[in-house]
C-alpha cells in the first residue's frame, strides 16, 4: 500500500447526531435545516400538483426528489465538517511542533 486512507465515520457528524435521538443534540441551524426542509417542500408541492393532475406520479417525482436532496446534503455537510476536524488537528500538530522545534537548544 502506497498510504493509509482515512476512513470517515457518519456518526461523527453533527448530521446523524440531528437524526439519532440516542444521542446529545449537537447540531447547528444550517445543517439541521438541510435534514429535512427538501423533503417538506416536495411533499408541498407535489401535493396540489398531484391533486390536480389526479395522480400520485407527482408525490413520487417530489417526494424522492427531495429526499435526495436532503441525502446529498447532510452527505455534503459531513464531509466539510470532516476537512474542518482535520484541518484544526493538522495545524494544531504543526503548531506543536513548531513549538517544540523552538524550545530545543541548536
């Protein structure tokens, strides 16, 4: 193997933590809007629409739709909370051992 490859964990996320009642409410506005507000305004609008075409293809179309795009962004959302944790570990290790680098008599 050329390098180690992280592996991501969705229950880290702030996302699952919003979806999981066993779990403290750690979440904020921004992402936990993105749970589930795609998947209401599909409902919302396939219902009038399916009303009027008497049909239940709108409510299908809709309503996956949305869904999806909850998916794809609580998914997003995970994976920059993801960089951000990294991020913060990476500069704080350089940080450490800039610090050490310094105390060390040359």
């Amino acid at each position: 193997m050329a390098g180690k490859e992280e592996v991501k964990h969705l229950e880290e996320c702030s996302v699952s933590k919003f979806v999981s009642f066993l779990q403290p409410l750690e979440f904020s506005t921004q992402i936990a809007l993105g749970t589930w507000v795609f998947s209401v305004l599909g409902a919302l609008v396939a219902i009038p629409v399916g009303i009027k075409k008497k049909s239940l293809a709108p409510l299908v179309f809709f309503g996956t739709t949305g869904t999806m795009l909850d998916i794809i962004m609580g998914i997003s959302a995970c994976e920059r909370e993801h960089a951000e944790r990294q991020m913060q570990l990476l500069e704080a290790q350089n940080s450490a051992t800039d610090a050490l680098a310094e105390s060390l008599p040359e």
